[in-house]
C-alpha cells in the first residue's frame, strides 16, 4: 500500500497591497519517487509541512493509500487537510480550514521515470472546487538514499465559490473577490530515506521523504500572479 501525501498548498492568499483569491490544488508536495508500490502491495504514507508566500502560511497534513495494481502502475488514493493562519488571525470573516481528496494513477516508464497524473476536489473557506495534475518524477532509485526530482502542473476551478469583500490596505477601498480557476506550477526536490528494504523488517519497506518546492501560481482573468515556498516530510510504510 502506498500513501500518497496530498496536501493543497494555500487555499486562498493575499497580499497587504493586492488581494486575490485562488482556487486552491488538489495536492501540495506528493513525496513520492519513480518508485511504485509492488504489484499486490499497498504503501501507506502520511506527512505534513509548512508553505509561505504572499504574507501568508499553511500548516498542511496528508495521507493515503497506493496500491501496486501491476508491475510498475500503481493507483494513488490521497486526501488532505490544511490549516492556513492568515485567514485565522486577519480578521477575515472566513474559516482558515480546508481539505481536499483525489483518485489518480502512478506509471513507472523505466527505472528512473515515472508518470503522474489524478483528478481530485475538495472544499474550503471559499466554497468547493474540483481539479487535476499531471507530472513527471526523476530519481535515483538505491537501497541507500535516492534523490528525485519531479515537476507537476495542477488546474483548479472553483464550483459555486463565495464572494468577500476585502479591504485593500493601500487606498482603504473595499473589493468584492471570488476565486478564480487557478494553475499550479510546481518543481520539486527531495530525498528519500529507507528505513528497511528488500529484505529488512519481514519484507516490510519503511522510509522517510523529504522535499521542497517553489511553486508558480498563475490566475484566469486577474491581474496578479505570485508563487509560494513549501517544506514538507512523511512515512512511507509498504507491508
């Protein structure tokens, strides 16, 4: 069984000169190698981190399941929950909680590639909102330390989203803002650490991941664009 962290990022963020509001991803930082869970297995994976940009932070946790349903394809069943602080403590009259849950589909090319891809939905301070992702995972995959890098791209589209008025800090006018359909851009870098492989622990396979990423964040229709830094760290169990 393999767990698959997905945690969204920042559901909505703003600055203190230009409010916007996003829709938020469906994922975060997956901490996931080329690697698939092994054909009859399920990895099991749970983590969580902290992502900043904007002027704003968000504490997500997340956990899921993959199952090896064939030699190098693996199907991915994640879900999500976040806490952002900045809606907590800026007066908005908004809750600062939101979660997000997604089905998707892992393809182990060759040794070191991998194929990612999902679609997924959830809800928030601002209403609920549906997405998809689609990425590509590099590693070096070894009994030792096996590094990766992947890079990902996600669409959100908010569904019935609700409107606030905001206060723009730089000329004291109000603003009515609504999330807008929102691309996610995201690199990522990692390592992942194994704990016991091949035949340590019973046949059992534990590690620990972790990565960083800089993610690009690109609005329909709005005049703003901006990115966040996010640092995150989980388990992998696969019995």
């Amino acid at each position: 069984m393999q767990l698959t962290r997905i945690a969204p990022l920042l559901l909505i963020l703003s600055t203190a000169c230009s409010p916007i509001a996003l829709s938020p991803p469906i994922r975060s930082v997956p901490l996931e190698t080329a690697a698939t869970a092994r054909e009859g297995h399920v990895a099991i994976r749970a983590g969580g981190g902290i992502h900043g940009g904007w002027d704003v932070e968000t504490t997500p946790t997340a956990g899921g399941i993959g199952i090896g349903v064939a030699r190098d394809v693996e199907v991915q069943v994640d879900g999500s929950f976040a806490y952002d602080q900045d809606l907590d403590h800026s007066g908005r009259h908004v809750s600062p909680f939101f979660g997000a849950g997604r089905i998707g589909v892992k393809h182990r090319l060759a040794d070191y590639v991998a194929l990612t891809g999902g679609v997924g939905a959830g809800s928030g301070p601002w209403g609920a909102f549906t997405g998809s992702d689609l990425g590509i995972i590099l590693a070096y995959e070894n009994p030792y330390l096996i590094p990766f890098f992947a890079a990902r791209m996600q669409l959100s589209v908010p569904l019935n989203a609700q409107t606030e008025t905001i206060v723009d800090s730089s000329n004291m006018s109000s603003a009515l803002l609504t999330p807008n359909t929102t691309l996610w851009l995201q690199p990522s870098t990692g390592v992942r650490i194994p704990l016991c492989w091949n035949d340590g622990c019973d046949g059992t396979r534990v590690s620990i991941t972790l990565a960083v990423a800089w993610t690009s964040i690109v609005q329909a229709g709005a005049p703003h664009d901006g990115s966040v830094v996010g640092f995150e760290g989980g388990l992998t169990i696969e019995p």
